[in-house]
C-alpha cells in the first residue's frame, strides 16, 4: 500500500512582468532549481531582447508567453494543469535577484 502524503503535488510556476529581463529569467532558474516545479511560465507584454529569450531556452522548464492577456493566460495555465499547484509570481515585486539589488537602496 503506497503512502500518499498531501501537500505533494509538483507545483507550477506563472510569473508576469512589464518588461523581462535577464535578472528576471536567472532568478526563475534559481527558484526551479531549488523547488519541485514542474514548469514555469513567464508572461509578458513586450518581446524580450533576444539575450534573454536565448538563455530562457536554456532552460528546460521555462516557457515566455508573450501576450498582452494575463488574466486569460493564467486561466489557460491553470486548466491546462488542474491538478497541480499553480504558483503567481509578480516578477516586478522583491523576486530573487531583483530584491537583493534594491536592499541597498
């Protein structure tokens, strides 16, 4: 008989910015590294310089929606994976690297 625990389910990252950059992208590797993500999604209004959409697709977990939409890409995301933890993240808040680089301040 397996052992189900709850609170176990493999979680699944949405994070959205005006403007995605390569502080933005590195911090979500980090952040996928060091929790049980299954995939992350970042959201965002503008194109990317095509630095950052070169080292995203580095990433295996990591997908770039581009779209104008977010309420409507979340919805998406989240039927797409019901049965998982989905997770918001406001990449324009105090996230990873970018929160560091503003103690400072």
């Amino acid at each position: 008989m397996r052992n189900k625990q709850k609170g176990t389910k493999e979680k699944v990252i949405v994070s959205f910015t005006q403007k995605l950059g390569l502080v933005g992208v590195r911090s979500l590797e980090e952040y996928i590294k060091k929790n049980k993500v299954r995939k992350s999604y970042v959201i965002t209004s503008t194109s990317p310089h095509p630095n950052v959409i070169d080292y995203a697709k580095k990433i295996d977990l990591l997908e770039i929606i581009i779209s104008s939409h977010l309420k409507q890409e979340v919805e998406n995301i989240r039927k797409l994976y019901s049965n998982n933890s989905v997770t918001i993240i406001n990449l324009d808040d105090d996230f990873g690297e970018r929160s560091i680089m503003r103690d400072g301040l």
